[in-house]
C-alpha cells in the first residue's frame, strides 16, 4: 500500500471519528434544546424541520460515505490489478456525495436566514452554534476531503491508475481530466 493510501485512511477515520460526531451531536443538542419553547409555534415549527432536513441528509451523507464513498476510494489503492475485483467508477461516487454536500448546504443557509431573523437573533445558541459548525467545520472538512481525492487523481500513480481501470479505460491511452 502506498503512502497516500494510509494517508486517506487517516482522514477518512478522523471524518467518522471526529467531525461528523461532533457535527451529529451538535444536531442533536439544536434540535432538542428545551429552550426551543419559549419560542410561538410557527417559528418554532420551521426552525425544527429545517434542522430535521439537515439531520436526514447529513445522515444520508454519512452512511452513503461509510458504506460506497470511502471502501471504494480504499478498494481502489488496495487493487493489485483490475482483474482481481471490478473497480468502482469514483467519478459518479464523487458526483454523488457532491450533491449532498450541496443539499445539506441549502439546508444550512435557510438555517442561517432564519436564525438572522429579529425572533433568533439574540437567542437561539445552540442553533447557531450548529450553523456555524456547518459552516466552518464541515464546509472546511469536506474541501480537504475532496482536494484530497483531486490531489491523489494527480499525483499518485497507482491511484490514478486504478482509477482509470474503474472506469474501464486503460491510464496510458486515455488523459486523465484535472478536476473531479
């Protein structure tokens, strides 16, 4: 396994170990907050789907990655030859968790607004504690993640190698385009 490979490994577990627990826990502490009652119905009630919305997705996100995302970005260090096991298409995975990023994003900044507004204002702590955590920590995270992926498609051999045979090309024939 070359170095790049342990070096993916390490982030990936510091995602799962780290950030998204601390950003889940977060979400749970937003969304139960007892304070969340002195506020009318009404608000209340918006304020407490927009967080469920970002719960559903951002646990979407999170199993989609355990479960596709990152096996298939270390099934592609760890191939000895494209032979032994069908390549996954990281390309079409990368897609994808894009697009939830993207959604959990839209999801935050209608947090964001709402949390602007005269009624959260001055209160609502722990609300905007969880949109600011959203996006500082894993707006952050997650463009060290993907430049990560860009940054191996680049400059590790084997992986953009392997990479290629997961898209059924062969890497000396075919140019490798420079973004994800």
């Amino acid at each position: 396994m070359c170095k790049h490979a342990d070096q993916t490994e390490e982030f990936i577990h510091h995602l799962l170990e780290n950030v998204y627990p601390c950003l889940e826990l977060k979400l749970q502490n937003a969304i139960h907050c007892v304070y969340l009652k002195e506020y009318d119905e009404e608000n209340k009630d918006y304020l407490l789907e927009l967080m469920q919305n970002l719960r559903n997705d951002f646990s979407s996100l999170v199993t989609c990655e355990q479960k596709l995302v990152f096996p298939s970005v270390m099934k592609v260090f760890n191939a000895k030859s494209a032979k032994e096991v069908p390549l996954p298409n990281l390309f079409d995975l990368m897609q994808l968790t894009r697009s939830k990023e993207h959604k959990i994003m839209s999801h935050v900044h209608n947090l964001t607004s709402l949390l602007d507004t005269n009624t959260f204002k001055n209160g609502a702590i722990k609300q905007h504690d969880l949109a600011d955590s959203f996006n500082t920590n894993f707006v952050k995270e997650k463009y060290r993640w993907n430049k990560m992926i860009e940054d191996r498609l680049n400059s590790c051999s084997c992986f953009r190698s392997n990479v290629f045979k997961g898209l059924g090309l062969d890497p000396k024939t075919n140019p490798l385009p420079k973004q994800v």
